[in-house]
C-alpha cells in the first residue's frame, strides 16, 4: 500500500491490518504507552475545505506519533492562485514525508499521488472518504466483534459516505443496502463494484426496505460541502430519507446508529435517534484519531 486514495483500492487484508494497528493504537494511548514511530517525520495538510474532526485528528495523532504536522489552507498555498497540482506535488515531495489532501476532485488527488514521491492520504473529496469508513468499520467491528453476517444500511445522499461505505462494508463480507432517492444514486464506479457481490448488495428508493434487519445503519447530510447552493433543491429530494425511529423500528432492535458529522437534527437524522446513539457516533469520531494513526504508519513509517 503506497496511498490511500479511495476504499477501492485497498484489499480486503489491507484494511483488517489498518484495523487491527488502529485497535492497537488506541489500546496503548488509552494506557499510556508511547509509540513514536513517525519521529522526525512531517506530514503536509491541505484542506480545500472546511474540517474539524479531519484537520484535528491528523494533527493530534501526527504529534502522538513523535512526527510534526504542517495544516496548509489553499487560501494560502499557491494552488489556490492555480499553481498546478502537478507541481505542487513535485515540490512538497521534496520537504514532507506524506501529503492528507481534503478537495473536491477525486484526480487532483489521484494526480498529487502521481506526480509526488511520497504516500497520499484522501482527507475527504466529493467521491469519497476512506478515513473516515476506516473508522466506522473499526467502530463497528469494536461494537459487533466480527463483520460476519452483519448488515450495513445507508440512507441518504450517493455521495462520497456512500460510495466509500458500500466499498468497504461489502470488502470486509457485510451485506450493504442503499436507499436514496432517483438522481442521487452512488457513482457508477461504485455500482459496477457492488454488482460483483450479486444479492449482498442492494439500491432501493424505499428507506424502511433498506433498513430490514439491519446491524448498522449510517447517513450523511443532504447537502455536502460545496453543494450548499443546492440546499433548497436536495431538501425536497431527500424528504422521507431520514433515520428516525420508523427506520429503526424495521432494523434489529441492537442496531448501531453512525454518522461522519456534522449532522443535521431533524434533516436526514432526528434529534432523538441521534442522542439515543450519541456514544456510537462519539465514538466512532474517537476513531478517525486511531485509525488514521494506523494509516500513517503504514504509509510513513
Ligand atoms: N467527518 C468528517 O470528516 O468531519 P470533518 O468535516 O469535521 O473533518
Ligand atoms: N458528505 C459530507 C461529509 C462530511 C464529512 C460532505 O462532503 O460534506
């Protein structure tokens, strides 16, 4: 593993070593053992953007491990005056150790990894979100023990949570079902993925179908980030695509609620299904601090 770019590149052995680095991880900070093993390593942060649990995770696991975090805002960086990437990511290659990119185009990251020298890590773009599906499987698998016959539901928005949930729930051997509304289908990169896994796979308009019996059930905002002129539009989209407690009467009664954050109360989650999971989703925001201390290491270290 050079990168980490998207869910679909990973194996499925990959991702487990990530889990059980990140399981360790936790395990020794929560005991007060150090594990410097980025010292006098830097890692270059850029965020097209905004962040908090992304940008503060990074920075605070990167300082857990002995190395030095550098939080580079493209207000700030040439690249937001048009310096190309292809250059951006021969210069940096030359002072860093590793590059987290947050933007919007899934090849500007695909582009910093080919032209760099260094490993890549996808801090969030408008197709997916691999860190943060890392610490929801960890989340998960710390919850449920094993991914074994367990099914994930998703409600909401085909977007960068979904596409990358549906790659790395159905990796790991869970059943994934989808609901969201026509027009707001995941990337067809992804379907064509989850075509492969025949009926362990399911996309539906109907949320209470999605739910049937589910272990895990996950949604994302209605409107993502850069997508706030649509807001009003994807309101009326997404109307009936939320988790409340309809949708968690048709899932199993131990069913685990998560969501990356922000939310948004009463949109695409109710107050009260949020607050009856809050030591789910807390917990599993806990998690992007493992586990992206887990990628880190697998890359820089
Ligand atoms: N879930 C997530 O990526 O949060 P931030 O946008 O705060 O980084
Ligand atoms: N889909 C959301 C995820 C935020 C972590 C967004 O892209 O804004």
């Amino acid at each position: 593993m050079k990168h980490l770019l998207k869910m679909l590149d990973l194996s499925t052995e990959e991702i487990i070593d990530i889990l059980d680095l990140a399981d360790q991880l936790k395990y020794e900070l929560k005991h007060g053992i150090p594990h410097p093993h980025l010292k006098g390593k830097s890692l270059g942060m850029i965020f097209q953007k905004a962040s908090t649990r992304t940008r503060v995770s990074f920075e605070t696991g990167m300082y857990q491990l002995g190395g030095h975090p550098l939080f580079l805002s493209s207000d700030d960086l040439q690249i937001g005056r048009g310096e190309p990437v292809q250059d951006t990511a021969r210069v940096l290659s030359r002072y860093l150790d590793g590059i987290m990119i947050r933007t919007f185009e899934q090849k500007e990251v695909e582009d910093l990894a080919q032209y760099g020298s260094i490993p890549v890590i996808n801090g969030l773009t408008d197709f997916c979100h691999p860190c943060q599906i890392l610490a929801d499987l960890m989340t998960i698998r710390e919850y449920k023990t094993d991914f074994d016959g367990l099914k994930m539901c998703f409600i909401g928005d085909g977007n960068n949570m979904a596409n990358s949930l549906i790659v790395g729930c159905l990796k790991v051997g869970m059943a994934v079902a989808v609901a969201c509304p026509e027009g707001y289908h995941p990337d067809p990169q992804v379907m064509e993925f989850a075509k492969g896994y025949g009926d362990k796979f399911q996309l539906t308009d109907k949320p209470l179908e999605a739910a049937k019996d589910a272990d895990v059930v996950i949604t994302d905002v209605w409107a993502s980030m850069g997508q706030e002129g649509e807001a009003e539009a994807r309101r009326k989209a997404f109307h009936g695509y939320q988790v409340n407690d309809a949708v968690m009467a048709q899932a199993h009664a131990d069913a685990m609620v998560l969501h990356c954050l922000p939310a948004h109360r009463e949109e695409e989650i109710t107050e009260k299904v949020f607050e009856a999971h809050a030591d789910e989703i807390f917990e599993e925001a806990e998690n992007r601090l493992h586990a992206q201390k887990a990628v880190m290491v697998k890359l820089m270290g």
